[in-house]
C-alpha cells in the first residue's frame, strides 16, 4: 500500500523487546524503593553557645533531634567542631551528652557547629549523619582598642605565686585604672586580686599566692578598665600555671677534674615545691677563652676537657621545667660561676711558697724579739763592778 510501509516482528524480536521492558520497570521500582528506605536523621536542636560569667570557660548545649519512631531505641551520637573564629583548625568532639564545656580566647569571636550520628546498628552497618547546625558567640567591644592594656605577661614564679603585669592603653585618659579577674575550676565564681602591684598609684600588675588545686586546669583572667571620660576594653587571657613556671636557679654549685681530663660538674636543685624530676638544666662550660653548652636532666654532668693545660676552669647553669611535667616553661636564671680550685701549674706554686715563706719568717723575727727581751741589761752590771772597785780602793788608803 502507498500510504505506509508496515513491517512484521519475528519471535526473536519481539523476545527482545519484552526483556528491556522488564528490565526498564525493574530499575524504576529499585530506584523508587530505594528513595523509599533511605535512612535520614535530623540535627540536634537549639544548639547555642553560653557564657556563664567564668572568663571564657563557655557551655556549648544542645536538644536532642526529632527522631522518627522506628529510631527512638537507637543510641544517637554528637559530632562537635568548635574553634576561635580566627584558627586555621577545628577541635572535634564526639559524645552522647547534651553540654559540653570549654575555655576560650573572648578576644576573638568563636564558633561551633555539631550534627547527629545514628549508631551503625540502627541502620545496618551504614554511616548515616544529619546536616551541621551552627552557632556563634562574642563578646560587644566597649571602648576603643587603644584603650585596652598592653604587654600582658604572667610568670608562675617556682610553682608558688603568680604575677601578672601590663601597660596602660595608647590612649587612655590619666583617670584610667585597671582591675583583674581570675577563674579555675574549682572556684564557685570569679575573684578579683587582692594583691596589685602599682605605678603612680596605678594598677600595672597583680600577685596571686596560695593557688591551690590550680595546676593542670585552664586559668582565666580579664582586665577590665574604668574611666570617667569613655568606656575600657577588656582583656582577656587563658593558659595553664605548669606552662608558665620560672623556677629559682640551681644552688651549691661543684666542679672537679678527675685524671687530668674529666670535668665533674655537680648542683643542687633549687629549694621549692618543684619535684626534682622535673627539672632540665643548660650548663655553659668556661674554659679559658673558649665555652660550649650541653643540657641534661640530672643534676650532674662530667665532661672532657678542651685544653689539658687551661688555668681558667668554670661553669654556670639554668634550668626550666621538663615536657614530662608541662608543655612549655621559663628558664631561671644564671646560677653563679663556680670554678676550679685545683690547678697546680707553675704559677700556682710560686703563689702558694711565698706565703710561707713569709710566715717563717715573721716567725723567726718574732723568737728573735722574744730572746732579746730575756737578757739581763749589760749597765746595770758594770755599775756593780765599779761600785765594787771604788769600795776596795778606799780600804787601801786607808
């Protein structure tokens, strides 16, 4: 027929065909339930960041998330990721509480963000987790920034008070004075010193003495300002008392050369509540015209001499606390120098006869002086004797 061409499909074909139809509706019903089971678990709810007025020991809470029915036996978990707003790095918790607490810089904003893990036994060994929810917090600057102090600097002075000194603002008014505020754990609420070190009847510093339970925990302090004229920023500071620790220099300092060659060099550890172990020392060795330092964690060392016939033999010595007992430290200072008594070269010999020989001699001046004023007086006797001759002449004449 000319008004179209109709062609006939063989078995084989139509055998074909059916097979792709099947395999068409199959995909479509796997695709579809498979939307249908997917696992979904929201976030944790109201999720917010809260000062509780402890100088940046901050609460990060939360609610749990609206779980469906076939869910609420499951264990669910927490991925927290916090940081200071101007860190390259998160820190990440996981927990299964609804708070948790840290300290933080309030100089800078701070961040957070956390989602919902279900537990791989609800959901068949996969890893199912919620979006992130976010929160922020910082503090309202008040006052220009050349009016918060400068130089901030606290030392841990041998484990037993803490100082603490600054500078007054750029362009503060003269009115301006400055009060501090510390926190640890441990503590119910902040307190203010009770101790400041003063400048023109100004507050540049403060002393802080029986810290107790304060090591190893997160100490907090702020520095507030008042001025009649404008408003102070606040400073804030945190860091751990073991990290900033400069203890006393070492003491009863000894040196000895044993068989011509070998320095020993020993030291007392400084008086204190620091344990001995944790002391390292840095010792500078003199010896004559040239020194070299070494270090230890013993307080005694022994070394090789340079020069066998060096005359000048001393050594001073520093310590610090060790990373077994704190992050970081403070290096005391120098310790006197001790030097070497025992050279016997040529010198030292010459130095050592002359006294002596001295003395013996002012001995042998002295036995003489003593002798001399022992003998009878040669006058007296003579005028006896012509006392004698004069009375046996007059006989005579007679």
């Amino acid at each position: 027929m000319k008004s179209g061409t109709f062609s006939t499909l063989n078995f084989g074909e139509m055998a074909l065909m059916a097979v792709n139809t099947r395999c068409l509706c199959l995909f479509l019903l796997c695709t579809i339930t498979g939307h249908s089971l997917e696992i979904k678990v929201n976030p944790p709810q109201d999720f917010e960041i809260l000062d509780p007025g402890l100088l940046g020991y901050l609460y990060l809470q939360w609610k749990p998330p609206v779980v469906m029915d076939n869910f609420k036996e499951c264990k669910l978990e927490y991925e927290l990721k916090y940081r200071n707003v101007d860190s390259d790095s998160w820190k990440t918790i996981i927990t299964r509480n609804l708070i948790y607490k840290d300290g933080f810089d309030l100089n800078k904003g701070i961040e957070g963000k956390i989602r919902t893990h279900l537990s791989e036994h609800c959901t068949n060994g996969s890893e199912v987790q919620s979006p992130w929810t976010e929160a922020s917090y910082g503090i309202a600057d008040e006052g220009s920034l050349g009016t918060k102090i400068q130089d901030m600097k606290c030392i841990y002075y041998n484990w037993q008070y803490l100082v603490c000194s600054w500078k007054p603002g750029k362009t503060v008014h003269s009115d301006t004075n400055y009060t501090m505020f510390f926190w640890y754990e441990g503590l119910d609420h902040a307190l203010q010193c009770a101790d400041y070190l003063q400048d023109n009847e100004k507050n540049v510093g403060c002393k802080l003495s029986n810290l107790d339970s304060s090591d190893y925990k997160d100490f907090f302090i702020r520095v507030n300002g008042s001025s009649k004229l404008e408003p102070i920023r606040s400073s804030y500071m945190v860091f751990q008392l073991q990290n900033i620790v400069k203890p006393l220099p070492p003491e009863f300092l000894h040196i000895s050369v044993e068989n011509s060659i070998d320095i020993r060099m020993k030291w007392s550890t400084p008086g204190g509540p620091i344990p001995p172990s944790c002391y390292t020392y840095e010792i500078v060795v003199r010896e004559d015209d040239i020194s070299w330092e070494s270090a230890t964690d013993k307080n005694d060392m022994k070394l090789k001499r340079r020069a066998n016939e060096s005359e000048d033999l001393c050594f001073f010595v520093r310590c610090k606390i060790n990373i077994y007992c704190a992050d970081d430290g403070i290096w005391s200072e120098w310790s006197e120098e001790e030097c070497w008594e025992g050279y016997t070269g040529p010198d030292s010999k010459i130095i050592f006869i002359v006294p002596v020989c001295l003395f013996f001699i002012f001995l042998l001046l002295l036995l003489c002086l003593i002798v001399e004023k022992e003998d009878p007086e040669p006058t007296l006797s003579l005028h006896v004797d012509l006392n004698k001759e004069m009375y046996a002449y007059e006989e005579t004449l007679c």
